[in-house]
C-alpha cells in the first residue's frame, strides 16, 4: 500500500505543475495584448479630447482599429517573440467570450426576429457563394480541395471553417495554409473597406450590421467591422455572423460526405456526433446569456459590468488580430488562391450588399 501511494504521489503532484507552467507561459502574451489594446483605446481617447479642445472636425476612429494597426506594426517590423506568442493565440477565446458576453444586451425577441431574417439571407448568400467559388477555383486551376476549403472559408466562418473542414475531408497542410493566408489577407482589408463603403452608401446602422456580418469571413474581423462603423452596428454584425457561424457544422458534413463519397476522405459513421464536434458552442453561450437578460435575471448594473467586460474581451481580441497577421508570411502563399479569394470576396460583398437592400427595402429591417 505504501508502494502504491509513494509512486502515484509524484504523478499526482506532476499534473498541477504541467498545468501551472502552461498558464505561466500565457502570461507575456496576455499583458502584450492587454498593453497592444489598451493602447489602442489610449490613442483614440487623446484624439478625441485633441480634437474636441481644439475645435477640429475628425472622425472618430475607434480603439478597435487603432488596436489592430498597432498589432500589425508590431508583427510586420520587430516581430512577435516565441515567449508571447501562446499568449497571443489566445485571442481567439477572448473573441469567443466577448461575444458570448454581448448577448446580455440581446433581448430574445430581437434576437429572433433579426435571426430569421439573415438565416434567409444567409442561405441564399451561402448557396450563391458556394457555387461561385467552386466555379472560380476551376477557371483558375486550384486543387479541388484547396478551391473546397476556399469555398467554406469564405461562405461561413473564415479560418475557423478552414480548420474545421481541413481533418473532414483529408485536405494538405499546404493547401490549408494557402487558405488560411487568404481568407486572412482579405479579412484583413475588409476592416479598411467596408466602413467606407458603408459610409458612402449612406447605410443605417442596421442594414450595415448585417451587410458586414453576412459578407466578412473571419468572427474577429465582422466584429470589427460593425464596432468600426457604430456601436450598434457592432451588435447588428456579431448576430448576423453568430447566424452564419451556426451552419459550420452542416457545411462542413456535407463536404465530408462529399469526399467520402469519392474515396478520398474518411466516412462519417455518426453524423449527430460529427456536427455537434463541429458547433461553434459560443452560440449557445451567446443565446442563453441573452435569455437570462430577456428573462431580467441581471440587474442594470451587472448589465453594465456584463457590457464592460465584453469590451475588453474584444480589445484582447482586436490586438490579437493585428499581432497574429505576418504580411511576409501571406506573401509567400502564391497569387492565385489570393485572387480566386479575392474575387470571390467582391462577389460575395456584393451579393450580400444587395440582399440587405433588398430586405431593408421589403422587410423594412
């Protein structure tokens, strides 16, 4: 008896210490974003009271860009040591959580009725979009697989659809990559254009929201797209593009079947269990916090303390993009999945431009 609990004493001990040190080494990464995003939010502020003070017409240009170009600046010119960089992929969680976060400021009611509407929206985009870069990828000669995972990048939930699509249907590391350079890159001007566009065009908040959450790839990128243009804009975007993220799951089962059926991917034998692995759980997260607040389960203060923290959740997220985007590493990726994205990408933005203006038109959104 002693033997046994002498040699299971040290593996019990092994196991916090493993677990102590991989938090440990999150922790340069966390304040790099912290300090990147709080910079960010800095530089906005002291714009703002400059401008104000000195009476100078400026747009206000949000700590969500700012937190963004600071990020690339860094990445692009110094670099990112190793010591930061798990902390910095953590971005990725805090994107999760601050969206989860934001359904406190959901009712359901609005949830549902705006979740309808852009569910039709974006079957009708997906179909649209699906088909056209399955056409693209021939014209230009892609791998079929490379142009399969393009297509699911691009039509739901950028790299997050990427990776999940690249095990289901036995795709190449390389042509994961190429995607994944991509659907970045793009996303990436996206944060620059369609603000822009949106502003010329004249758009309501609304109708913006749900143009740039139906036609930006990335969750990271969508959201900063809407947080660019207007605070409720913002919102709109992130539940139009919780409504895209919802169908990963499907999509990526029909490719997998896809493949399978052609004897170059692994048959899917359990296909609940297949699209609950691949449901993007944020989503439920998202639903039942804004169940508790259509339900006044939160008072107004922790409302407001539940808003605040999915601020920061987001400022964590928006220097982390910036931070994880090499422009020397998608440069080496080759021109033609930039420009069968690239292409695809007008199509879709255009697409989905004139559904929001025909639903704002119709549905009055």
């Amino acid at each position: 008896m002693a033997t046994a609990a002498n040699t299971a004493h040290p593996i019990a001990i092994a196991e916090p210490i493993r677990l102590g040190r991989r938090l440990l080494a999150l922790i340069p990464g966390l304040l790099l974003l912290t300090a990147v995003g709080y910079a960010g939010k800095f530089i906005e502020q002291s714009i703002a009271a400059y401008t104000k003070s000195h009476h100078i017409t400026f747009p206000n240009i949000e700590y969500v860009l700012w937190a963004i170009v600071l990020g690339l600046l860094i990445s692009n010119t110094v670099g990112v040591p190793r010591i930061f960089q798990a902390g910095v992929a953590t971005y990725a969680f805090w994107l999760k959580a601050g969206i989860v976060l934001l359904g406190s400021r959901f009712l359901l009611g609005d949830i549902l009725h705006l979740g309808g509407i852009s569910l039709l929206l974006v079957a009708i985009a997906l179909t649209l979009s699906l088909t056209f870069m399955h056409f693209l990828g021939r014209r230009f000669k892609l791998k079929p697989k490379l142009t399969s995972l393009l297509a699911v990048g691009s039509s739901i939930c950028g790299v997050s659809a990427i990776i999940a699509a690249k095990p289901a249907i036995d795709a190449d590391d390389e042509d994961a990559s190429y995607a994944i350079a991509a659907i970045l890159a793009l996303g990436a001007l996206s944060l620059f254009t369609f603000p822009l566009i949106g502003h010329s065009l004249h758009l309501s908040d609304k109708a913006y929201g749900l143009w740039a959450g139906l036609a930006v790839d990335n969750t990271a990128e969508a959201t900063a797209a809407g947080a660019l243009y207007s605070d409720a804009a913002g919102k709109v975007a992130v539940l139009a593009k919780t409504s895209r993220n919802a169908l990963i799951g499907f999509v990526v089962l029909a490719y997998a079947i896809y493949w399978a059926s052609r004897g170059q991917a692994q048959t899917i034998g359990n296909k609940a269990q297949f699209l609950w692995q691949k449901f993007p759980k944020f989503v439920l997260g998202f639903l039942l916090i804004s169940l508790l607040a259509t339900l006044s389960f939160f008072t107004k203060p922790q409302l407001t303390s539940i808003a605040n923290l999915s601020r920061w959740a987001f400022l964590l997220t928006f220097a982390g993009v910036g931070l994880r985007t090499s422009f020397r590493e998608l440069g080496k990726q080759g021109w033609r999945p930039f420009a069968v994205g690239a292409i695809g990408e007008v199509f879709i933005a255009l697409i989905t431009l004139g559904l929001v203006y025909g639903a704002n038109r119709f549905l009055h959104l």
